[in-house]
C-alpha cells in the first residue's frame, strides 16, 4: 500500500483570521505591520487591559471566565452599553463575539521584520454570524492607531 503525499501548509495566525473573517458576511480585515516585536505585540493584544484602551467603544473589558483559551469577557461601552464576550483570547489571537458584537484580531511576525496586526469587528446582526459594515474600517483604523501609540509609549 502506498503512502500519499498530501502537501501541508503551516498558516500564521493572521492567515487563520483572514479566513475567519472571510465566513462572516460584512466583515471587513484591517491589516498593518507595525515596527515592533511579535512577542510585544502578542502581550498587548491578549491583555484585556490594553484591549479596552485600544478598542474605540470600549470603556473596560473584565475576565469572568476562563478555561486555557476559551475566555468570557464583560465588556462596557462608552455610552454604556454592556455585552458578554464569549471565545477564544491567547497572545497573538483573539475572536470574541456576544449577541450584538463581534470583535476579532490576530498577531503575527513578518518575515521581513516587524509584526503583522489583523483585526475585525463591528455590530453583529442578531441570528446570525454578520456584521453591519458600518463604519468597520475606520473604527479597525482607530483601534491600529491607538495600539501602535500604546506600544511606542
């Protein structure tokens, strides 16, 4: 019997994200590269801390939960508004999404150096895995400003 050779591919995790995002209708992938470490840049997006300061409607995001990387977050808006996040939160990943919000970004290094940040988000459609694309670049250009200011700091 003869053993196939399937070809293999090792995807980072912003090509992980990239097609993620891409099965939900309305989302719109924000990319930059940053001229910082990966390992930098990973700490900061997994902290809830520095997620709320980036986050342009975001006033804090408090851990309730957490098993390995399936986390539950509580989330207050700035004109407060409150969500439950529910998913996955590790250093160079993070997918959180509740009934009306869905907020997503993945790290990862450049081969020619610095570090490639993707994120998403936006108002979620109620039912279904959808985000009004309202405003979703913009926003995503925001969030990318305010994290490279919260690095260079």
């Amino acid at each position: 019997m003869e053993i196939m050779n399937w070809p293999q591919a090792e995807l980072t995790d912003v090509e992980r994200f990239r097609a993620l995002a891409a099965g939900v209708p309305g989302a719109a992938v924000t990319e930059r590269v940053l001229p910082y470490e990966a390992d930098q840049v990973k700490a900061a997006v997994a902290d809830l801390d520095t997620f709320a300061r980036v986050h342009a409607d975001l006033v804090s995001a408090t851990l309730v939960e957490q098993e390995g990387d399936h986390v539950v977050v509580l989330a207050k808006g700035a004109r407060g508004q409150r969500a439950r996040l529910v998913g996955q939160l590790r250093p160079g990943w993070c997918w959180l999404q509740s009934r009306f919000l869905i907020i997503g970004m993945a790290v990862a290094a450049e081969p020619a150096g610095g570090t490639r940040v993707a994120l998403t988000g936006g108002i979620r459609v109620p039912g279904r895995a959808a985000i009004v694309p309202i405003r979703v670049r913009q926003e995503s250009g925001k969030t990318l400003d305010r994290l490279e200011e919260l690095l260079r700091a």
